[in-house]
C-alpha cells in the first residue's frame, strides 16, 4: 500500500516538474520528428525514397503493354519502385539486396492462362530484407488469393467449362435424355430408372449442380495459379548487408538513448531527496526501507515505460513504425528494458557518494554503452570486439530486444533470449540495491 | 518520556556524541543548546532511528531504541533542519503524503490536513506549489509535517534557520502551543534566546559532550549571581588588579580571559569608578568594557570558554 502511495507522489512531481517534462518527453518527441521525417519517408510514410520498395520483374513474354500498365500500378501505389529485368539479372539484385523481391512470370504464361494449364508464380526473395520482401509476398499471394477466388466462383457459377476436365458439355448434359419430358415424366425416369448407372451418374450431378457450396469447394481445390516462393542467398560481399527501415532502428535506438538519460536523472532524485531530507523523514517512517528502494524502482520504471509508448506511439501514428507481431511482445521488450534500466542506474545512485559524482558517472556510461551497445549505429555495422563490449551493457539486450520485435517482427517466445538477459540485470541487481540500501540506512550513510 | 544514557556516536575515531545523558519527562520543552558542530543534531538524529548509536542507552515511550526502532518511529515526529519537503507539489499534497506514509487516509487524513494547515497558517495557500512560498511559510510547512501522525514526541532541530524575526516569532510561538498542548519536545538551537524564551529545561552540548543540564535558573546558579565587568588588561597586571580589588565593595573576586580581566560583583556598576580610578592610575584607558548580568551566554562562556556563535 504504501509503495502505492510512494509511486504516486513520484508521478504527481513528474508531472509537476517541467523541466522533467521537457528531457524525458518533450526533446524525445521532437527528436521522433525530426529522424521520422528523415528515415521514416515523411508523414504517415506516405512519401516514395526510402520507404518505397525495390521490386524486380522477371517476365519477358509479357505484352509490351502488360508490362507497363503492370509496372505504373505498382509504381503508383507509392509501396514500390520496379525494374523489368531476366531472370538472370533479378536473382543478382535479390542477392545483391538491390531488390528486396523479384516476381517471376513464367515464359508461357498467357499461352497457359488461355488453355487453363497450371501456372507457377515465382517470389524471390532478399532474406536479409525480411520485412520488405514479405510485404511483396503478401500483396503477391493475396492478389493469387483473389484470381484464384474469382475463379472460383466463376465455375460455379457457370460449371459447364469444366469441359476442360474431359467431362460432357452441361448443354450436352441438360440436353440429354434424361431431361426429356415434363417434370413428372423427368421425376418418374429418375425414380424407376434408379438402378440405371447413366442415370445415377446424371442424379449425381444434378444434385452436385445443386449445392454451389460442393462446387465451390470443388473449383477451389482446382488452381490455375500456383506460387512458390524462395530465399535467396546473399552473394560474397553481400552476405553480411541487412536492409533494415532506418526509422525502425533508430527510434528504438533514441529511445532507450533518452530512457537512460530520463532513468538517470529519476535515480538521481534520490541524492537530492537525501539532500532535502525527504528520504531521513521517509526512513523515519514506518515504511519499510525495502520499500521506499522498491518504489522508487517501480516508479521510475513505470515513467520509462510511459516515455517509450509515447514515442513509441507517435512513431506508429506518424511515421507507421513497425510495432512487431503482436502488442505483448512489445509490451515485454518495454518493460525489461525499463526496470533492468532502474535497476542499474539506482545502483549508480547508491554507489555514488554524491550527485555531481554520479552526474558525471551517468554521462560517461550512458555515452559510452550507447555507442558500443548499438544505438547509434546498427550493431552488424560495428566491429565484433565493440559488439563484445557492447554486451556488457545492459541497452545492447535492450536494443538487440526491439531490434527483434520490430525490425524482424518476430515475438519475443521466438527470441526470449535478451528479455531474459534484461530481467536478469533488473533482478540481480535489485537485490543488490535493497542490501546496499539497506545496509547504508542502517550505518547512517544515508542520514 | 525520554532517557538517554551514557549515549556516544562515532564517526571513525570522531566521538561526535561522548557520553551524553539526560532525561526529558512527559509534555516537556527540552532544549538542546549549543554552537554548530557540538553533536546537537547528531544527538536527535540517533534518538529519531536514523543514526545507529555506538554506545549508550536509549529509551523512548517505554521502548528501548535498539530493540524496538519501529515501535520509537511511531511515537515520534521530526522537523529536519532542512526544508524537507516536496517543492514542486502544494502544501495540501505534502502533508496527504506524509499522512499515508503513516497509515492516514480518507476523512481522518483530510480533517488533519486542514487542522495543519490552519496551525500553519497555510490555509489559503494549501494548494499552492511549495516553491512558491517564502522562507517563513515553508518552515511553518516543514514543522506541520512533522506533526501529521500526532506523535507524542517531537524532535526540532534548528526549525527557525535562516529566517526572518516575524517568522521566526511565529514557529516559536507555535512550538509553545504544541507544548502547552502535552507534546514533548526537544528543541535544538544555538540561539539562547530561544531556548531561554522557550525551553523548560537545557542541556548544553558541547564537544560531544552534556555540559550542564537543568532549568535557566539552576543553570545561572552554576556560575553564581554575580556580575562580570569586563575589560582589556595586560594578564601580568591581574594579580595587582585584583589585591587592589579585595577592598572594593560587593567584589567576589577576578580571572584573566583572553586578554582581558574579568571581575565578578555583586553590582557591576557599582565597581566601574573604583577600576576607572586604577587604571588610571598606572597610565591606562578602559577599553572594551562589558558588564553582564548573569545570563546563559555567560554560563556557555564559563563552561566552554568560548561564545555560542564561535
């Protein structure tokens, strides 16, 4: 109850405090605006540049026409830019990540298309630009989805061109004998004739003709177009280029920059409360010590968490970030970064024996791990010996953690590995800043 | 209501607290009087929980301070000598804080906000930011905070620092009430006058150590009833002075202090001619004369050698 009480009275001075406002949320947001309009294509990533995608087309045999108007669809949704190109040429770009996918129509394709043949779509695609070249294989296959649909429904609707199958004309069918005469005469045949097999086969398809959903199932398992779709290998050099939407590194790169600076500077609160003799008077009431450390922690956190799902938010509104696969994994990423954060920089704040001391201390490391933990640079960008230092701080599970969600958009049962990294940090040290808290507290040293 | 025994605080091999004893019964204003640096403030913080004591006994209420902290910290208030306060929150805000950090809540908890406020003066400037007050009005605040779970005991260390006369006059006269109204307290300050004006009893702290300890008069009685006529002489000259002295009327007797001599008589200025008339007679001026009246000040100068502002 009473951390409840404590939590509360931080988030009251947090809103108070402007010029709290001001570093934790206010230089943020304006620094989401800036990098959106730079990296994230413009407002609502409406603009072509950065967020359009490279597409190659790999059909020869098209009409010159179809190709074109093929082309300015694509080109005009603003998603894509699109190259015609052989085979060849398209499976170098994929591989080179100079395409993110290549479409494949296959030579015969129009001559297949009028005979009813099966025809096989190929996607390939650049793996290192996983969420562009699924984007391709979305629109592609739901464009499938719908050809093969309308198809559908088109022979159901009409089942006499099933002539392809080797089957009677239904003219030929509805014209036969078996339809001759009046309705009774037509009942009556049917009934006497039961054991007949011309006319078993002909009730057959008379009630067949009958349930449209038979049929409609029937035409579905019946595809005129089918797709396949590959990974292409990076070739030589390429090999280690990851395409990546710049935006969606940086804002989760920046954030956690600002959420250190914000998380810091709440730590530091506690040196000042010591100072002002808030914290003695918290002590020398029948609040338990272990819970005025804890509190502190949870709502440091808590304000953490808000920053993030602010900037967070305002990139997805304004510059449609990717959030990752579903709400929980982004959920979790947020709020083991957070409290593994706390943690940390509320062990500085204890270690520390004064503010200025632990004002220089925060700027050096913050400086520091966030140039060798990944949030200024991509970390396949930077050495491997600056990678391994990177891992020792705790924003380089924090950035690999929303690299995860929401480049990759992969959920965090997927890749749990660096959320368990951050609750780890946020566990252990805790414990470690209750007992030096405690012992402290216990010694005077906070008096 | 209070014991301390024996009670000693060290910081490495600094005793800040050597063996200071006194006791404070129920309802009593109790004075802790001495300069900065004498172990005031290190006394309360170890009788408030939040020093560990290095030796010495303490007991509060009834209840032994090593044993029972939790049990000491519910019977007790304390006005910090810094504004310990939250500035960027109301005054109203501070004190439903405080108040749910000690288990208030609902309509008890605001009923007490505003009888604090009212003690306080605040109640007009309740949902004002803290910032925005002056000096007088947030120690008022800070003293009120204090007292937001009605402790039996109350600790106030310097609360009239570095404010003006009219604040001041305010605190000290709300300290009275709270006291009238059985509260015991004690009351640090380097300020005589304050703890003559307030204080039913003082211990002077000097050092680390209780120097004196009991009501104004007892204390006065320690150094005697005399006056003390001051004034700069040669230290080699003191014997001369006081043989010539031993005839003058009402003198007790003399010292040499810090390069003046000091002349202790039943009336001071009865003695002022007699001195005139001596000095002059070996070729000297009066300088620097000072006749006191027994007070504090002088009792602190007899048993410390040196003033409370020092």
């Amino acid at each position: 109850m009473q951390i409840l009480v404590m939590i509360a009275k931080d988030f009251r001075r947090a809103l108070a405090d402007r010029r709290a406002f001001v570093v934790n949320l206010a230089l943020p947001l304006l620094l989401t605006f800036i990098m959106g309009l730079s990296f994230g294509g413009g407002f609502f990533g409406n603009s072509a540049g950065i967020s359009a995608i490279p597409v190659a087309l790999v059909g020869q045999d098209l009409p010159l026409m179809l190709r074109e108007q093929l082309a300015q669809g694509l080109t005009e949704s603003g998603f894509f830019t699109v190259t015609w190109t052989d085979s060849l040429e398209a499976d170098a770009m994929v591989r080179r990540g100079d395409a993110a996918a290549a479409v494949v129509f296959p030579p015969d394709i129009l001559e297949k298309f009028f005979t009813l043949e099966e025809v096989e779509l190929q996607i390939w695609k650049d793996p290192g630009s996983s969420l562009k070249a699924g984007i391709v294989e979305q629109i592609i296959t739901r464009g499938v989805a719908q050809y093969q649909a309308g198809e559908a429904v088109y022979l159901t609707l009409w089942p006499e061109d099933r002539a392809r199958e080797g089957e009677a004309s239904a003219r030929e069918f509805w014209e036969s004998e078996a339809f001759a005469g009046s309705f009774a005469d037509v009942w009556q045949r049917f009934r006497r004739d039961s054991e007949d097999p011309a006319f078993r086969e002909a009730r057959q398809r008379l009630l067949q003709g009958m349930d449209r959903q038979t049929a409609l199932t029937q035409a579905l398992q019946v595809s005129p177009i089918t797709l396949s779709v590959q990974d292409k290998s990076p070739l030589g050099e390429f090999e280690k280029k990851q395409e990546i939407n710049l935006f969606n590194f940086f804002l989760p790169g920046f954030s956690v920059f600002f959420l250190m600076f914000s998380v810091a500077a709440g730590c530091r609160d506690l040196h000042r409360e010591r100072k002002a003799g808030t914290l003695q008077r918290q002590m020398l009431s029948p609040v338990r010590r272990v819970d005025i450390i804890v509190a502190r922690w949870l709502s440091i956190s808590l304000q953490g968490g808000f920053m993030l799902a602010v900037l967070f938010l305002v990139g997805w509104v304004l510059f449609r970030i990717n959030l990752g696969p579903d709400p929980l994994s982004l959920f979790l990423a947020v709020t083991a970064c957070c409290l593994a954060a706390t943690a940390v920089f509320l062990a500085l704040a204890l270690i520390s024996p004064t503010e200025k001391i632990m004002d220089n201390l925060t700027t050096v490391l913050i400086l520091v791990w966030s140039m060798v933990g990944g949030n200024f640079i991509p970390l396949e960008q930077m050495p491997g010996w600056v990678v391994a230092v990177g891992r020792f701080g705790f924003n380089y599970w924090a950035n690999i953690s929303f690299q995860n969600v929401m480049l990759e958009n992969r959920s965090v049962l997927e890749a749990p590995g660096p959320l368990l990294v951050m609750a780890g940090v946020a566990a252990v040290l805790m414990i470690i800043n209750i007992l030096v808290f405690r012992t402290r507290a216990g010694r005077g040293g906070l008096a | 209501m209070i014991q301390v025994k024996d009670l000693v605080k060290k910081y490495g091999s600094f005793r800040a607290v050597d063996g200071v004893s006194f006791a404070v019964g129920r309802g009593e204003l109790f004075g802790l009087l001495g300069p900065n640096g004498a172990g005031k403030t290190t006394t309360i913080s170890v009788l408030a929980t939040l020093l560990p004591a290095n030796g010495g006994q303490v007991s509060i209420g009834g209840h032994d301070l090593a044993a029972a902290p939790d049990q000491v910290r519910r019977l007790i208030g304390i006005v910090p000598q810094e504004i310990a306060l939250y500035t960027d929150l109301s005054a109203r805000d501070n004190l439903e804080f405080w108040g749910r950090l000690y288990g208030l809540g609902g309509e008890a908890l605001s009923r007490r906000v505003s009888e604090l406020l009212e003690m306080a003066d605040l109640v007009e400037q309740g949902k004002q930011p803290v910032a925005d007050f002056s000096g007088g009005m947030k120690r008022r605040l800070n003293l009120v905070v204090g007292l937001v779970h009605s402790p039996e005991v109350l600790f106030l260390d310097e609360p009239t620092v570095g404010i003006d006369a009219q604040a001041r006059s305010r605190i000290l006269e709300l300290i009275k009430e709270l006291s009238g109204g059985g509260l015991t307290v004690i009351y640090t300050t380097h300020y005589l006058e304050e703890a003559e004006q307030l204080c039913d009893r003082i211990g002077v702290i000097d050092k680390g150590r209780m120097v004196a300890v009991g009501d104004k008069e007892e204390l006065i009685r320690q150094i005697g009833d005399e006056d003390q006529v001051r004034f700069r002489l040669p230290a080699e000259l003191l014997p001369e002075l006081t043989q010539a002295a031993a005839g003058w009327p009402g003198f007790q007797g003399g010292r040499h202090e810090r390069g003046k001599a000091v002349l202790l008589a039943g009336d001071g200025a009865g003695l002022l001619p007699h001195v005139q008339q001596w000095l002059e007679g070996r070729g000297l001026a009066l300088d620097q004369l000072e006749v006191e009246r027994p007070n504090l000040e002088t009792l602190y100068l007899n048993l410390t050698g040196r003033g409370l502002r020092e």
